[in-house]
C-alpha cells in the first residue's frame, strides 16, 4: 500500500463525481460575477466622487417676463467673477445644444427645448485638491447676477450610499456561495464515506491510518472542484464580457469601468484556485471528522 497518489477507494464512481463539478460551476459563475460587480461598482464609485468633487455647477435662472440680453449680461457677469475666484480651473457656459443632449434620453428627441423655461448652466472646473466655500460663493453670485452654485454634495452623497449599499450585497452573494459550496462538498464527501464504509473499515483493518485515506477524499475533491470552478470562471468571464461590451455603448456619461481593467478578469482567475483550496480544506475535516467517529 504506497503513499503515493494511487486510489484505493473507487471515487470516481460516486455520483458525486457527475453532479459536484457543476454545482461548483454554478457557484463559482455566481461568486465571479458578484466580485466583478463589486469591482466595477467600486470603480464606479471612485470615477464619480472624483470628477464631482472636482466640479460645480452654476445656474442662472432667468426671472419671468426677463430679456434674453439681460440674462446673458447676467451670465457674463457670472462668467467674469467665476474665472477670477480662487482655486476655479475652467469656467465653461453649457449651450443649449448641450443640455438638449443630456434631457434626450429621458424626454426623448421630440423635445423642443426653447419651450421650456431651462436655466443657463455654468460648468465650472475647480483646480485638483481645491476645496471651495459654496456658501460664499452663493453670497457674492448673488450679489453680483442672483446666479446659485451647486457642489452635487447631497445628490453625491445618496448615490455613494446606494453604490454602498451594492457593494455590501455583492460581499454578501460572496459568502452565501462560498457557505453553500462548503455544504455540498461536506455533503458530497459524507455520501461517499457512507457509499465506501466496507472499504474504509477494510483499510483500517490492514493498517491504513485516517490521513491517508483523508487523503483520496481531499484529492478527489480538490480534482471535481478545480474542474467545475474553471467552467463556472470561464462562463463568467464571457458574461462580464458581453455585459462590458453592451455597456460600451451607452451614452450615458457615467464612466462606466469598461476601459480594459485588468482587476474583475484577475479575481476571476483567483476563484478556481479559491474554490480548489475550499474544497480540500472541506473534504478533510469532514473525513477526519468522520473517521473519528467510526473508529
């Protein structure tokens, strides 16, 4: 009886062997598509805060039965105080054309936007670790053209907590699979004990010690489990990239995290090796567990 990596209990013929690699394929397509979320959705989180925090936004609103030209002298005289305030990079008045574009996707391309009683949007860039005092700004704006400026703080603030809330539910997908693929492969690994028990008592008879025959279990285990998590990776990794490449195409502005990172393709290969090493630590304690018991 060699302590090598010859068998000599028939594993392969549990039906365990049929349905274990793709329970753990299942799982691990699963996980590999909840940690690439929460990659992108980190990602994304980032991409917004900073190019918000970086930013403001300026309206000037023109009062009813107000003159064109004395809204754009008003907008002028914005223009004037905002390009020579401290820590402001870029000041850039936003045409209609502009903001047609961004109501499309909601109001659609029927809109007739010189129906509508829109205010004079002001994009204004603020210098990289620039921190402004909105509230002095709104005081001297509205001294100078009653025009209001607007840090995104509230609306930033909400989205990062639902992106938050994403990520925490993405983690919690992750450890409901990870529990349910060490259920299984304990239940699988039992079913075999029981299926191979005469063997079992047979081996401890001729000498056979409880981590030798651990030993097959483990190996058996870490074999279906390597198999079935290298399906479940690879049918994510083409999920993800049919997602990414209809994502590509949306106009949306959002910057979605569809440039070629590295990191969601990277944790995905780390999953079979995961699943690998779960599935042996799993394997053993419950036959070590078990035989414990038998003898």
């Amino acid at each position: 009886m060699a302590a090598g990596r010859q068998s000599d209990i028939p594993l392969s013929r549990d039906a365990s062997a049929r349905f274990l690699p793709w329970i753990v394929a299942f799982l691990t397509y699963i996980a590999a598509l909840s940690v690439a979320g929460f990659l992108a959705l980190n990602q994304l989180s980032v991409d917004w805060n900073d190019g918000l925090s970086n930013a403001i936004t300026v309206e000037v609103t023109a009062a009813e039965g107000e003159e064109e030209d004395s809204v754009n002298t008003r907008v002028q005289n914005t223009v004037a105080l905002l390009r020579g305030y401290p820590g402001v990079e870029k000041v850039e008045v936003l045409a209609r054309a502009q903001i047609r574009e961004f109501l499309e996707p909601w109001l659609g391309n029927a809109l007739d936007i010189s129906a509508l009683p829109l205010p004079r949007l002001i994009d204004v860039k603020l210098a990289s670790g620039t921190d402004i005092d909105v509230a002095a700004l709104n005081e001297r704006l509205a001294t100078t053209s009653g025009a209001r400026a607007d840090d995104h703080a509230v609306w930033r603030d909400r989205m990062e907590r639902f992106l938050g809330s994403l990520e925490w539910a993405a983690i919690a997908i992750v450890a409901v699979v990870v529990a349910a693929a060490v259920i299984m492969v304990a239940f699988a690994t039992r079913g075999s004990l029981a299926t191979h028990r005469e063997t079992i008592e047979l081996l401890h008879l001729i000498g056979a010690r409880d981590e030798y025959i651990a030993r097959q279990f483990q190996r058996h285990a870490m074999r279906l489990a390597l198999l079935g998590s290298m399906l479940g990776a690879l049918a994510a990794m083409g999920t993800a990239f049919l997602i990414s490449q209809s994502a590509s195409g949306l106009a949306t502005g959002a910057g979605l995290p569809t440039d070629g990172n590295l990191m969601p393709v990277l944790a995905t290969l780390a999953l079979p090796p995961v699943s690998t090493l779960v599935a042996l630590i799993t394997a053993r304690r419950t036959v070590l567990a078990a035989l414990q018991r038998m003898t």
